[in-house]
C-alpha cells in the first residue's frame, strides 16, 4: 500500500514538474528607464536569481509562481512568471526632506547602533556557510579575452570569507597582436574583504566605516529614503584627503528601523591583489611563455547586497570591476558572486588563500562540461554568451594554456 501510494504521488506531481518554464526579463528603473543591476528575483525557498549586468534576470518556475523582485532603494513588487512581459519596472523610493522628519536623526547615535547591530548579527551567526556562484571577464578594449566561472563555499555572515572552491572553469586567448596578455590572480578575494568591522583574524582593509574612529578618517552625510517602515538612511562615508591606507569610500543603505544593512556601493581604494601577466616571445627554438607576477594596489568599484532570506544577515552579492591601461589597451576586469543557498555540494572542495590563483585551482580540478551546461545561475550578458560560445567551439576549457 506504502509502495503504491508512493507511486501515486510521484506521478500526481509529473504535470506540475512538466510546467516549468524558463522566464526571462529586464528589470529598469520606472522613472529612468535605465536597466537594475543585480536586483533580487525570488521564486521560492530554493529558487532564485539576480539581474545581471544589464539588467536582464532568467529564471525557471511554473506559469502561475509569483516573483517577488526587489532592489535596494525602489519599492519590491510581486508578479506572476506567466505576467512578466519583457520588462519589469520599479518604483523608486522618494527622498525624505530632513527638515520635515518629526523625530530627527542623531547620526552619531544612528551609526552607533548599526554598528553594535551588525557586530552581533556577526558574532551569532560566524559559522554559517552558503554556496556562491562566481564569474568573472576580462576585456582588453571591447574584447573579452578571459572567462571563468566557478561555484565557492563561504562563509557569508555579513561578510564572505574562508572560500572554498567547488567547481570551476576558466578560458582565454591572446586579445592583442603584442601576444601578451594580463589578469589579476586573486581577483577573487576582493569580493571576501571584511567591509564592515574589524575582524581579527581576517582584515585586508586598514580603514572601513564601521569601527569606533571612523570620524578620524571619514566624513559622514546621509540622505532618507521612503517613509513608514521603509525608510531607509544611506550614509556616505567619504575618506578625509591624504589617507594612504586601503580605504572604502562608500554609501551604506541601512534600514531606519532595524539597523541592519542593506546595501553597500562605492569604491576600495590602495588595496593589493597579485596581477600576472604572459609574455609569448619568438626565439630560435620556437615560442616562449614567459611569466611575470607582480604584487599591485588598485582602486576597485564594489556592490553589496545583503540578505536576511535565511533569518539572518548575510552577503546575497557582491559586484567588483576594476579598470587600468596596459600597453595601449584599457584592461576591465568584472566579477559576480551571488548566494544560491546550499545549492552546490562542499565535497571534495579546495580552500583558497589570498594569494592563490583561482587559475590554477581550476585547472588541477580538471573541467567537467556537463556539469556547467546544466548550471547557469546568473543570466549571461550578449557579450558574456557569445564569448562562452566561442570558447566552447574551440574546446579551450579545460585547456588552459
């Protein structure tokens, strides 16, 4: 009877498993019209995206599931998948005049206890741990000449770190008739930096917003958004002149009632990552790779997300893009990493260190194509897809030489 009724269940469930659909938008902003970055999309408990880049999200859900899409600083609308349409327009939320507030906002006091908030939400949940999805592209110009791709382990408690290497591939080719070529190494670990306290074991960055002193190097503004329990203070931290330590310079979006942080955008500055660099030379005997690494402090834009899907406070995304020239060429590096909660396994995976070569943790791992053409958890820019398709076609993951 147990067996049957199993059976039963299991094909009962067959038309609603059948259902699933692949639904794709663009998310944009309803009085600008310019396209949300990395919004939130929600289908579920265990199904969720983020817009990419430009703004387009894809997700896979039944017809009649109801989307919830958010972004930090616009009104969260809900929306059946069936109703998307192309595009998906949020309201910003208006800026409050300070002069009209009833109960006026002690900043000092404000930032006192987000502070206090966001220590405790650390200390109570430091061991929780999410799986991540990261890509990361590289363009010399126009041209996208490096590719990687990987799912991590991390601990993701108001910061990430500890990240451990799942799966991953990476391709590239020479971009330039120079037949050189650069990237950075541990580009990764910009994306693991302790952004918002001091951490003991763990601290990369010299001065950050919320510590005791901040007022000795930062000077603090705010704006308000929304009204009612919406209300969210987005306080810039702007460094004084002449610091000549690594430096966050961003606007921390926080809500006005819990304290707890939503949002981080702005820039690291002076912080050092390994940057490497191939040299192909013509000799007598044939082609040399010659390899150059070299230790550099750079100026990095950063996006944070933050989440408390989960119950508590921790990192949702984290968008990182760093610019500099090289022999004639403007040099972009990109990096995505997004929360898929649990959705990768931990066996079998490989701790990185700082200054590690996610390269090469990726080519001892060896690639496993069927593992990635079922895998695509963030929406792949035009750029980004025609790229992927290329090296495909040229069978260079996996190669990586």
């Amino acid at each position: 009877m147990k067996q049957l009724l199993m059976v039963i269940l299991l094909l009962s469930s067959l038309p609603l498993m059948a259902q699933l659909e692949r639904f794709e938008a663009t998310i944009v902003d309803a009085k600008t019209h310019e396209p949300l970055p990395f919004a939130s999309v929600y289908a579920g408990q265990k199904s969720s995206t983020i817009s990419n880049a430009v703004g387009v999200f894809s997700i896979k859900c039944s017809p009649g599931t109801v989307l919830r899409i958010s972004y930090v600083g616009y009104r969260t609308i809900h929306v059946k998948a069936s109703e998307l349409g192309g595009r998906v327009a949020l309201e910003p939320l208006a800026n409050q005049l300070k002069e009209v507030i009833v109960t006026p906002i002690d900043l000092k006091d404000f930032i006192r206890k987000t502070t206090s908030e966001t220590r405790r939400q650390l200390r109570k949940n430091e061991k929780r741990k999410s799986s991540f999805f990261y890509r990361q592209t590289t363009f010399a110009d126009s041209t996208c000449f490096e590719l990687m791709e990987a799912f991590l382990q991390a601990k993701s408690a108001v910061f990430l770190r500890d990240l451990v290497l799942l799966k991953g591939r990476f391709a590239g080719i020479q971009p330039d008739s120079l037949h050189r070529y650069s990237f950075w190494t541990n580009f990764f670990i910009v994306s693991e930096l302790p952004m918002l306290t001091r951490y003991d074991y763990h601290d990369n960055i010299g001065v950050k917003p919320l510590v005791r002193n901040y007022r000795d190097y930062y000077d603090v503004g705010y704006d308000i958004m929304g009204d009612g329990d919406d209300r969210i203070l987005a306080i810039q931290f702007a460094p004084k002149p002449r610091l000549w330590q690594s430096v966050l310079a961003v606007t921390l979006y926080v809500n006005a009632r819990t304290h707890l942080l939503q949002r981080m955008e702005g820039e690291v500055r002076n912080v050092n990552v390994v940057h490497k660099e191939y040299v192909v030379e013509e000799v007598d005997t044939g082609k040399v790779v010659r390899q150059i690494k070299t230790n550099q402090s750079s100026t990095f834009h950063l996006t944070v997300n933050m989440t408390e899907e989960r119950g508590f406070l921790e990192v949702q995304s984290v968008y990182v893009d760093q610019q500099f020239m090289r022999y004639g060429k403007s040099i972009n590096t990109r990096s995505i990493m997004f929360n898929v909660d649990g959705m990768a396994s931990a066996e079998g995976g490989r701790k990185m260190w700082n200054y590690g070569d996610l390269h090469n943790y990726v080519r001892e791992q060896g690639y496993d194509q069927q593992f990635w053409h079922d895998n695509e958890m963030v929406r792949r820019t035009p750029v980004e897809q025609q790229v992927m398709e290329m090296f495909e076609s040229q069978n260079l993951f996996g190669v990586f030489e």
